[in-house]
C-alpha cells in the first residue's frame, strides 16, 4: 500500500516508520565462519531495499553509525529514493524532502546520571533523542516527529544484565524527551507529536505507563493493526528465525499526542527472509491520515 496517496477532505497519507538497525561497523568473525557478513556495506544494501519497497516518509533510526547512515543514503539514492537525512548520533532521521520542509529541530544525548540514583545509564553515550519538526508541503500542516533510544539494562535482579533503577531510568529519559516535544509543539500551535523509537521496554513498562500518564497513546489504527512483537536474535554470533510473540512483549513504541481522530489507519511491522540476518528489531510503521 502506497503512502504517497492523498487523503479524505484535503489531509495527506503518510508512512511513520521507527527501525532500529543493530549498531555493527564490521564483519564479525563468528560471521565469516559461517560464511557470513554483517557488515555496512552488506546489511545497509537490506536496509535500503527494505525501505524501497515499504517506502515510508519518514524514518526514525536507532543504533545507526555515520559510516552506516552514509551507505544507507547512497544505496537508497541508487534504487532510486531521495531521502535527507537529520543527523543526530545513533538516532538520525530520514524524511523525503519532497514531501516535508524542516522548521525547526533539536538532538540531545541523555545524561549519564539519574539525578539521586548510582550509576550510569549512557556509559556508551549512545542513548539519545532526536527531534524534528515538518511541515507537509502539500497541506501546510505541521508535525513534530521524535526517534529516541532509551537505557537498556533491566531492573529484575535475576536478569544477567541488572541494573538497579534502569526502570526509572528509563522513564526518566522519556520524559527528557517528552518535555522538549512539548516545547514544540507549544511553539507550533499544538500540533500533533509522534515519538518512535527503541525503548528497551515492553508495553505494560514504567517507561510507557509514564508516556500514557502525559497524554501519549499507542499507535492504535483504525484499520489494520499487527499483533505481534517483530524481535528475533541478530548480532555478533549470528541471527535465528523471527518466531512471533505476543504484540505487548514488544519494545519498539509508536506514540502519539494531539493527533485527531482516525489519524493512523494502519499499524505493521515486517520482517521479511533476506531482513533476518540484517537487524534484530523488524521496522514498524504506521499510516496516517493528516
């Protein structure tokens, strides 16, 4: 189904889609035995054709290099898509420009402390926020699009990766985010906010609770909506097949805010053969009428 379509009573079709695209520069040995490459110049090819053929209007990345944002623009302009890019370390975005004017945007990494907690919750300085603000040319009307990256340590002690306070952590950031999207859209008349985005917590989290709490919903369509969770195991010792789970065991979040009624008509996720050994998140998107 296109996105490219226009919509009832003047508003627009368009495709919202948040990838996480596993954060590797190389190819792993574990890989090459296997006779195998995970490399940019390899997955960003999958990345690229993926796209191409689902064609959203704007992505919000996560766990992307320059060196992979690079390939990915290049291998994308080849099959033919013109996307720019907003760039923002690990979380950068791609919107087609023909369609979106940029008004405004803001990056940010999350602080490594969580005011009154130990620890650290971006040691790798990898968590951020990234948020742009469009105007859809063809109506006028104005958006506020944010991809984010959240801690991902867990807060069960019997996890191998335990953290105390990561919940909190986690929440916390959100929030960080929620409040400078709220900054905009108060500059920008009010208009609708969606946050997508990895956030290393399922539906029934602390961090989402927090998200609902300030007025966010899902990303709940009115016309088809995907029930399942799109992770399967893909990293540095190789990948397994995508076995479907339970829609609220997902970690990988469409939330919207001020959005009129009937705003998204569909909510999918996909994960085609040749996209298991490129990503262990599945890109999910949504379409909405604006």
């Amino acid at each position: 189904m296109s996105a490219k379509r226009a919509g009832r009573e003047g508003k627009m079709k368009l495709r919202l889609m948040s990838n996480n695209q596993w954060l590797c520069d190389k190819n792993y040995p574990e890989w090459e035995a296997k006779g195998m490459d995970c490399s940019p110049s390899v997955r960003e090819r999958a990345f690229a054709r993926l796209y191409h053929e689902v064609s959203p209007d704007v992505v919000g990345l996560q766990e992307v290099s320059g060196m992979m944002a690079d390939k990915l623009v290049r291998y994308l302009a080849e099959a033919g898509e013109r996307y720019a890019l907003l760039w923002g370390k690990d979380t950068p975005i791609l919107y087609r420009q023909e369609k979106f004017e940029l008004v405004n945007s803001d990056f940010a990494l999350y602080p490594e402390e969580f005011p009154g907690h130990e620890g650290s919750f971006n040691n790798a300085k990898s968590k951020s926020m990234n948020i742009a603000v469009f105007r859809v040319k063809e109506t006028g009307r104005l958006l506020v699009f944010a991809t984010t990256h959240l801690w991902w340590k867990s807060s069960n002690p019997q996890s191998k990766n335990y953290q105390p306070f990561s919940d909190e952590a986690r929440a916390y950031q959100l929030e960080l985010l929620m409040a400078r999207v709220e900054e905009f859209r108060t500059r920008y008349g009010n208009c609708p906010a969606v946050i997508v985005g990895d956030m290393n917590a399922d539906y029934r989290s602390r961090v989402i609770r927090s998200a609902l709490e300030n007025g966010y919903v899902h990303g709940a369509a009115v016309e088809y909506a995907d029930n399942e969770n799109g992770y399967h195991w893909c990293g540095r010792d190789g990948f397994v097949p995508y076995v479907p789970q339970p829609f609220e065991t997902g970690i990988d979040h469409i939330l919207i805010k001020g959005a009129p009624e009937g705003f998204v008509r569909r909510f999918d996720r996909t994960t085609p053969d040749y996209y298991l050994p490129v990503s262990d998140h599945s890109p999910v998107w949504i379409d909405v009428e604006f």
